[in-house]
C-alpha cells in the first residue's frame, strides 16, 4: 500500500457538523482517509491537544485592488495573501471592478492577471459600476468561466441607481450568479456630510454621524424589496447592527433568497473608536460604521439564528502613513476625504474564536461555519473548500485553542504600517496551514511562493426551487 503524502495524528477535528478526534491522510493535495490509526504517511505529525480545521475561506477581501482616489491599496496578491496565510485563511474571493464605461471582462483579466502571485487560492466578485446591455451580456460568459458572483454598491463613486440595481439583479439571476450588496443610502450620507463640514465637524468621528445605522437600514429594506420583485438571491454585506439584521430577517421571512455577513470589526470596535486624538480616528474608519455598543451583542445574537451566515474580514487595507495612504488628501483632511477601510485578514479566525468560541458565544462547529464551510456553500467553493472530508482539497489549519497571544502589526505578515487591532488580546491560534497539502505557514513564516494559489471557478448558484413573482407575473421571462 503506497503511502500518504501526510497524516495528521490524534487531532480533534472540526467540521461545521461535529467534532471528533481522529487522523487525516494526504495525497496529492486532497484528503485521501480520515480514520483512527491511519499507517503512517512520508510525513507524519503529532497533533495531540490541537485541533484540525477547514483552511478559512474569506468571501470579501480587497487586494491589489486598483483605486480611483488618489489612495491606494497596500497589499498586492503576494502580501495580501501571506497575511491571509498567517491567519488560517486558505481561500479568498477579491473584486474585479469594471472602470466606467468599460468591458467587465477588462477588469476580471487584469485582476486573473494580479491573481498570478497569489500565494493562497482565489476568486473574484465582479462589481458593475456601468449596467449599460453590453456589459451585463458580458455576465454569460463569464459566469461559464466559474465567475459566480456581482458586487454592487448603493452609495459611493461607483454606485448604481435603482433602474441600475435592478437591471443587475436580474442579469445576474439569469445567469445563476448571486449578488453581494454594499447598502447605504447615498443621497442621505451626502446631505448629512455636507451638513457636517458646513458647521466645521471635519474629524474623523464624524463619518459615524455622516452614515448613520438609518441609512443602511432603508438601503437594504430597499435592495431586497428589488430583489423580492424578481425573486433575485443576494446577500448583503458588512451587517453592522440589529436594525439592518431584522431587514434581512424580515425579508427572509416573507420567502426572499436573502444571505448576511458581518466582519470581523463590527464584533470588536464601535463608534467610539472613530474618536481619538488628531487624526489616529482615520486608522479606523471603514464603512458601514460600527455601532454603539449594544450592536455587538446584537450581531452574536443574529449569527446565533442565522441570519448572519458569515464572518469575513472586509480587508480592505490603506496604510497610515505615505502620500498613498488614509491621510494622502493631508495631514488634517476632512472625514470625507479619508479612504474607508481597514486591514484584517490575518486577524480574522484569531478574533472571531476569541470573541465567539474562547468567550462561550457560539461551538466550535459554529466557528468553522462561519468562517469556511458557510461562505464556501454560498459561493460554489463546496465540498472542494470549507470542509475535511475525504476527496475535499487538504486546505487544513493545524489549531491551538488554547494558545494565548498579544495581537501586533508585525505579526500580520500584511503590507500595511499598522493594525487596528494592535495590542488586542486573544486565545486561539494557527500552528501551521497547508494549502492543498502544500505547507505553506508555520511558526510565522510564510512557506508559500507566490504563484502557489489557483483561480477557483465556481459552480452556478443554485436556482429557487419553486419560482416566486411577488410583481405578479416573471419580468425576466
């Protein structure tokens, strides 16, 4: 009997359905047996008194992401990735953002290109700025290409109307894709930041009175009310609070294919931590804005029933310091003018178990879900990602729940100049990460080289089982 490439000995392994203490064998980068007393592999490890996880798999990052405001992101595919690596992540979904009036498949080819470095495994949301015919005739085409997913935005540089929205939730449902949805409400932010600078309120803790939790309630009350109409799935992104989780639930309620996440952020800052001295605010601000802080128990309590399905980091990283970076518009700019955005992805899985797991929120089995099985079944990555299963991908994070440790930005392996979540405490950690069965993080080195991640094309989004047409008849037909 020929060997297996690894074996992982007397871990307890986690899945999204149980937990138990068993070996795992590797062979050509997939699981090849899970069982007790597998014969020993060309490499064997002890992992008595450590778990054995589904390598995390995190559905909204921004790396190596082009933007248009002078800013710019500080993880390429090669560092963004490595930091992704050093935190038990082993698939990311980025963005491919199609530029005004151009083709969509511009824009995923320059991002397949960026991808080469990738040191982890890939795929991309395509976001629609432009719903003009040509570009949403481009979504067939590549949705057969394992594309499976659209972005789009409500407020910003790069928002779609409502006309716009619909268009594209209808495009994206006849090709089987699932829509992923930035909702704030763009007119109501606009007036109140104008109101804000008008009376000199210019630092960084304005911006959580310039979006406040309203306008991201009426913006996703009115996405799935679109959605409803055409019996469109979608999910909504970055939830910050109770106010928009009983929307969604709501929605859900009534029949609509309506999916949630929140991030990693909105469990651990509110909006007191916009305020600080000088500008320090402007290295946390993201949006949709944390809450107070009775949003965080809100949010454990919405993941608990499910209407929260995933955990993801929203890394969108723009370092502090540099002519590039949050204060690049000056030393003193307005909130308006400070890019949103936060880095996070090596932070994810270490916070989320302290939070949720370490703190007695949710099960271990409930972690895992969370961050990997849950996203890898929304985004056509399963049973391939998100789980330890035999024949599954050996995406594997060797995990110590017991491992105490002081978050710092070194430790993060990103290319950013800080964290946010520097000198934040936590219990559990990553030992090692095999991606495929290759390792590729151990001990704080980062193993793999660029290039070692592939592009992942996913399934189609599966259809409603029975069709529903609350406008009274099928407007897609």
């Amino acid at each position: 009997m020929t060997a297996s490439d690894l074996v992982i000995r007397n871990g307890v392994i986690v899945t999204s359905a149980d937990m138990q203490t068993a070996d795992i064998a590797v062979t050509d980068g997939r699981i090849t047996a899970i069982g007790k007393d597998l014969p020993s592999g060309h490499e064997t490890i002890d992992a008595t008194g450590l778990w054995v996880l589904p390598g995390g798999v995190d559905s909204h990052v921004h790396v190596d992401q082009p933007l248009s405001s002078g800013a710019e992101i500080a993880d390429d595919f090669a560092s963004g990735t490595a930091s992704a690596l050093a935190g038990g992540t082993t698939t990311l979904i980025g963005f491919a953002v199609q530029k005004q009036g151009s083709a969509l498949r511009g824009a995923v080819e320059e991002m397949m290109a960026r991808g080469t470095r990738s040191r982890c495994d890939f795929a991309f949301h395509i976001q629609v700025t432009d719903a003009s015919d040509a570009a949403l005739a481009e979504l067939g085409p590549l949705a057969e290409e394992g594309h499976r997913s659209v972005k789009i935005f409500m407020t910003g540089g790069n928002r779609l109307d409502d006309a716009a929205c619909l268009r594209t939730l209808a495009a994206a449902k006849s090709n089987d894709m699932l829509c992923c949805i930035h909702a704030e409400n763009h007119d109501l932010i606009a007036y109140l930041t104008e109101a804000l600078l008008r009376q000199g309120n210019t630092a960084p803790a304005a911006t959580a009175l310039a979006r406040p939790e309203i306008g991201e309630r009426e913006a996703a009350h009115r996405i799935l009310t679109l959605a409803e109409a055409l019996d469109a799935p979608l999910q909504i992104f970055h939830v910050s609070g109770e106010a928009t989780a009983a929307e969604i639930a709501a929605a859900r309620h009534r029949g609509v294919r309506a999916w949630s996440e929140t991030c990693t952020q909105y469990l651990v800052f509110t909006e007191e931590d916009f305020d600080r001295p000088g500008m320090e605010g402007a290295k946390f601000l993201f949006s949709p804005c944390p809450r107070g802080p009775d949003a965080r128990e809100a949010l454990w309590a919405r993941i608990r029933d499910h209407t929260i399905e995933t955990i993801t980091s929203d890394h969108s990283p723009t370092s502090f310091g540099g002519e590039k970076g949050k204060l690049h518009a000056g030393e003193n700019a307005p909130f308006n003018k400070v890019p949103n955005g936060i880095p996070g992805l090596a932070a994810r899985l270490p916070i989320v178990f302290n939070e949720g797991v370490t703190k007695g929120r949710i099960d271990p089995m409930r972690f895992v879900d969370l961050v990997s099985t849950a996203p890898a079944k929304l985004f056509g990555l399963w049973p391939q990602k998100g789980t330890l299963a035999v024949g599954s991908d050996a995406d594997i994070v060797l995990w110590d729940p017991k491992k105490q440790r002081i978050l710092t930005n070194e430790m993060q392996q990103h290319g950013v100049d800080y964290t946010p979540y520097e000198g934040m405490e936590t219990t559990g950690a990553p030992i090692a990460v095999w991606l495929r069965g290759i390792r590729a993080w151990e001990a704080g080195e980062v193993l793999a080289a660029p290039g070692t991640g592939r592009f992942q094309p996913r399934a189609p989004f599966p259809k409603a089982a029975v069709p529903r047409h609350p406008a009274g008849f099928d407007p897609l037909a």
